[in-house]
C-alpha cells in the first residue's frame, strides 16, 4: 500500500480535474469527502458491492479514485493492460467482445454495484470491451493494492467475492440464451432488468432501459428485429408498454410466462 501523501487542495483539485491520471489510493484522515467528489473510500466501496462482512478499524482514511464518463466513452478496451478493478458508482455501460469473424456479442450491462475489470487478471490485459451507455462514475481499485505484499485483506477478499458473483451473472445470462426460444428471451431479459432495477431501490415496473434493441439483440443472441417482434407481441398481448426506451410492466406473472 501506498504511503500517506498530501491531498491537493479541493480548488487546486477542480483546476487539474481534466489532466490528472488515475492514482493509487492514498491515506489522508483528514480530507472531507464532501468537498472533493473525485474520492471514495473503503466502505463506499463495500456498500455498493453490498459485501456484508465487517471491515476492521481505521479504514475510513482509505480513498480511491473516481473517474467520470460520458455517453460513449470507453471505459477498458480488449487488449489494455491490467492495471486493476472498477466499481460502477452510477451509470450503465455493455460490457462486450468482438469474434473472429468481426461479430459483437455483449457479455453484460454492468450498472451500479457491479464489478469491471477482473477478465484482467489471467493474462494481465482486458478481455471485453466496456463502453458508457449512460453518463458514469467509476471507482478504481489498483492491481497494486490488490498483489502486492502487505495489501488490504479486507479489500482482496472484497474484490474476489465480487468477482466471482460477476461471473455468476454472466453465467445466469449466457444460460438464458440457450434455455428458451428467441422471442422469450427478450421477456426473461425484460423481468432480468426489473429485477436489478428494484435491487436499486427503483421502480421494477417502469424504467427505462439505457441500451439499443440492437445491443439487447447482440446479448440474447437474436437479431434485432426479433428483439423488435418480440416487443411488438409483449404489448399486443398487454403485458408491456413501450414509449420508446421506457417500459412499463404491465403484469410480471404474464412476463415470466411469455413462451412466443
């Protein structure tokens, strides 16, 4: 871990907000977190990735780094060093790999509480790309307090239970495309978002959905105009409205039915 170092001041902070790198943590008891959006600490961490064992005294002066995103911008790219983890702090971003012959296949949409980076690890570089759907704030954890001597047990174990509930998910994601036809797949798709939505503490039945039909296509593995059928169907049948991204689930029972 890094030694303790002075924080800049918040004005000199807000001057160099654009030119700054991505840093290690640092230690500084003293800063006021209120005053500089650009840190987060130790249990900022631990609540957004909802990890419920007890951390041990004296991390609160622990901070790491943020990084904002606009729409569009990419946040790993396939091929880039490892240089650590990311906790998404708000936003959504599609999480996805190109195959040999050119076509995209989105593993993910990371979004708030998720984890980012830890296709890292075996081969010391990025294996998907991860791109801002939304506006996003990231939290990053370096690889250097993570592997080296004398770092932060408390976060090692934070970041590997996190880790390996990502690879959960996308396993649970990768099985819904397998399990039941094209058009149903969108339905469980839709129910699989309503879900994560209230976890958030929105509402699970009206919400908009930050990503394309198209991008809904590339993760379930069907086309975009099956995507596009199957919306058609979901409001014909009156289980759904749609007004462009915004969704309003009309009858969850009839969306975890739907087997068109």
């Amino acid at each position: 871990m890094m030694h303790a170092q002075t924080l800049p001041t918040t004005a000199a902070t807000a001057a160099t907000a654009t030119t700054v790198p991505w840093q290690s943590s640092r230690r500084h008891p003293a800063l006021r977190l209120e005053s500089d959006e650009r840190w987060s600490t130790l249990q900022e961490l631990q609540g957004l990735l909802q990890y419920e064992d007890h951390l041990h005294d004296g991390v609160d002066a622990e901070l790491f780094r943020r990084r904002r995103l606009k729409a569009g911008q990419s946040a790993l790219t396939m091929g880039q060093p490892f240089d650590g983890l990311y906790v998404v702090r708000l936003g959504t971003l599609r999480s996805s790999i190109t195959n040999a012959d050119g076509g995209m296949h989105v593993l993910s949409f990371p979004m708030k509480g998720n984890l980012l980076g830890f296709d890292g690890i075996y081969k010391h570089s990025y294996m998907s790309d991860v791109v801002a759907l939304t506006d996003c704030d990231l939290i990053r954890i370096p690889a250097s307090d993570l592997f080296t001597s004398g770092s932060n047990n408390h976060l090692e174990h934070m970041a590997y239970w996190a880790s390996s509930r990502e690879i959960t998910q996308e396993q649970q994601a990768y099985s819904l495309t397998r399990s039941v036809k094209s058009e149903a797949r969108v339905a469980r798709f839709l129910q699989t978002m309503s879900q994560r939505f209230a976890e958030l503490g929105y509402s699970p039945n009206c919400f908009i959905l930050p990503m394309t039909r198209r991008d809904i296509g590339h993760h379930l593995s069907v086309t975009v105009e099956t995507v596009s059928r199957a919306f058609s169907a979901l409001v014909q049948e009156g289980i759904i409205t749609v007004d462009f991204r915004e969704v309003n689930i009309l009858s969850h029972d009839a969306l975890c039915n739907f087997e068109r």
